[in-house]
C-alpha cells in the first residue's frame, strides 16, 4: 500500500471519529512488517498505533466502520478508562 493510500485510510478513519464525536490523539506510524501468515494474500502489513478519544457509546460504530473497510487487513481497539 503506497504513502498516499495510507494517508486516504487515515483520513477515512479521522472523519468517521470527529463525526462521532472523537479525535486522534496520537498517531505513531511502527512501519511495514512481515505478517505471521498471508492475509488476503498479503505478506506485509503495515502498522499503525492510534490513541483516540471517543464517547463510549460510539465505540462500536467506529469498530464496524474500521471492519468494513477492506483496506484495513487486520485492527484491534482496546477500550480503558483514562
């Protein structure tokens, strides 16, 4: 996935969390690596670390928006408290 593909992905995601009521927090790009096992016939994923604020009841609609993206290979969201 080139830079600019990666920019359209992290700007889809930015929009989808201000329109619920969030904001990227912080935005720590770790870099291309090999993936344990192809996805999608794919060898190297490239990793993102997002620390975000958004309301709680809008966890779930930003989960889904993430899932449906076919962009995004593989994502965790942890859910805390501070």
């Amino acid at each position: 996935m080139s830079d600019v593909e990666q920019k359209k992905v992290l700007d889809k995601i930015e929009r989808n969390l201000e329109s619920a009521g969030g904001k990227i927090e912080k935005n720590d790009k770790v870099g291309k690596k090999p993936l344990a096992y192809p996805i999608a016939k794919e060898k190297i994923g490239v990793y993102y670390f997002l620390d975000v604020s958004i309301p709680e009841e809008e966890v779930q609609v930003l989960n889904r928006a993430i899932e449906v993206d076919d962009n995004i290979l593989r994502h965790l969201l942890v859910t805390g408290n501070g």
